[in-house]
C-alpha cells in the first residue's frame, strides 16, 4: 500500500532482495519506485561498483576541480557525499513528479537515477562551450580575480571584487594603500596575471581585522564579500533564528537536540518538525506485527536469531 519506494541497491543486487519492479507492480500498479545507482539500471557499466571519489571522477568534475583554484595542482574531489547528494536531489525531484503524474495517468512508475548522470548534468556551461565554439574545458582554477577564501582573525571570509567599481571600492575600503595604484594591479587582467602578489597584500590587510568588521564594510560599499559561516555560526544566526528556521526535538536517547528546518516556508499548510528520528527496531510491532501480520512469538523468534 505504499506510495513510493526510493532504494540505492545495486542492479545486480535488485533480484536478490525481490526489487523487479515489475513484480512489486503486479502487486500495486500505483507504486513508483526510485533506484539510484552509479551508472544507472542500464548500458555496459550497469554492473560497475563505485564510491563517492569515483563517482566525482566518472561524473567528468574531478577534471575540472582544483586545489584552492590552483590548476597545477593534481583534482581535488568536493568536501563530503555529494555525488550521493546529488543523486538524491535528483531521486526526490524525479519521485514526486511521479506521483503528480500518476494522480492523470492512475499508474506508478519506475525511475532510474544515474548518479554518473546526476554529476555530468550540473557541468553547465563546460558542455554548452562545445556545440558554440568546439572549446574543451580546462582546469583554469579562478578566473575571476580578486577571488578567494581569506584569513581574518578570527576566521575567514569570501573575497570577490571582480568588476572594476567592486575593486575600486575594496581598495576605498582597504584606506586606499599606495600599492593599489601601481601598475601591477591597474586593470582587471594586470591584477590577474599579478594574483600571487596581490593575494598577499589583501592577506597583511586582513589578519587584524574581524570578519564581520569587513564584511559590514564591504557591504556598504556594494563589494560582494561574504563571511564564511562556522556551524556554530549558523546555529546562533540572529536571522535564522528570528526566522524559526530551527527546531528543537527531544530524542529519548540522544536528548534535546536542534535540527535545520526545511528551506521553504508553505503559507497555507506551515511545515513543522514533530517528532526525532526512530531508535532502531522501534517500529517493529507496528511494521511486522501490524502490516505484515508476524505474531509476538516470530517477533521474539526473529529478535533473538538477530534477524531483526
């Protein structure tokens, strides 16, 4: 009686626990099932295993992610899970679109997620360039300068003056240093070519200011700097906060804890978090005794094999 089933088994696996989608269908033809795999449920590398560092490099953007913006440096895959973030991204985008079709068409249906699809789609431009001008992407690094995570003193902050009236204004900011009007750092491309000294410059101004002395200065002056956010920082966000992004649930084992809200506000029907996280096996009699129709003694039986 299930609306949806999003799984990430691999293909090869999918028989194994009874996941052919058209056996569940014959069962519930309103069903739409989600499987996320790294290549995707078919082609010749359907059958392929992969991890997060593989999928970032068969995806095509651990080519074209550097180190720090520095291309002579070897690819440096994205902090985290992403190519599984992404994926899920793309599986609950893909299942709710489902289920809105399937209120017209009255049927499920089965969608396959390629995670290797998932990254190569997000490339943007890097495939657009090619059907206009036949230009191969390249790892340039930064190629807008200034542009780059700096040291303050007590943390960092995103530096962005690109435009010629964002730089002159950084430059009022930074109390107009006589550096900043030799020809080294004249025009946009002169500041580029010369970003290893410029880059230490902006340095030396930064590491006795605060970050949110230049970023409330930057901000005045319309130049697109931008404090780079610790999590405690976002947990004591006065406009977060003030916003009730937040929620507090209390989670009988973990205690009171605060969770990150949803990203979207509904006016007519307000999103709210309720309840935590079940503990594991919590649904048990609900799951196996109510659905399933499993009596206490194979519930007990099922506990003490480690089955469940």
């Amino acid at each position: 009686d299930a609306d949806a089933l999003v799984h990430n088994y691999h293909p090869t696996r999918m028989s194994d626990f009874g996941l052919e989608y058209e056996a569940l269908a014959n069962h519930n033809p309103h069903l739409v099932m989600t499987s996320i795999s790294p290549f995707g449920q078919t082609g010749p590398r359907r059958e392929y295993t992969a991890h997060d560092l593989t999928m970032w490099s068969a995806g095509g953007l651990g080519f074209l992610g550097g180190a720090g913006g520095r291309p002579d440096l070897p690819p440096l895959k994205a902090f985290g899970q992403q190519a599984g973030f992404q994926a899920g991204v793309n599986a609950g985008l893909a299942s709710l679109g489902a289920l809105y079709g399937r209120l017209s068409s009255g049927k499920g249906q089965h969608i396959d997620i390629s995670v290797q699809e998932c990254l190569v789609a997000i490339m943007e431009n890097n495939f657009i360039a090619w059907p206009y001008d036949r230009s191969t992407p390249s790892r340039l690094g930064f190629r807008l300068i200034p542009q780059d995570v700096l040291q303050c003193r007590d943390g960092y902050i995103y530096v962005l003056a690109v435009e010629e009236h964002q730089w002159q204004n950084a430059v009022e900011l930074m109390g107009s240093p006589e550096w900043a009007d030799t020809e080294l750092f004249q025009d946009f491309v002169s500041r580029s070519v010369n970003w290893d000294a410029l880059k230490a410059l902006l340095e030396d101004w930064l590491q006795d200011k605060s970050v949110q002395e230049v970023y409330h200065g930057a901000q005045k002056r319309r130049v697109p700097f931008a404090p780079v956010s610790t999590m405690g920082d976002l947990l004591k966000s006065e406009h977060l906060n003030a916003r009730g992004f937040f929620a507090e649930i209390a989670h009988p084992e973990g205690g009171l804890l605060r969770y990150p809200g949803a990203p979207y506000n509904f006016s007519a029907s307000p999103w709210a978090l309720r309840s935590p996280a079940p503990c594991l096996g919590q649904h048990n009699e609900e799951i196996y005794g109510g659905q399933l129709g499993l009596s206490p003694e194979e519930l007990k039986s099922l506990k003490e094999t480690n089955v469940i």
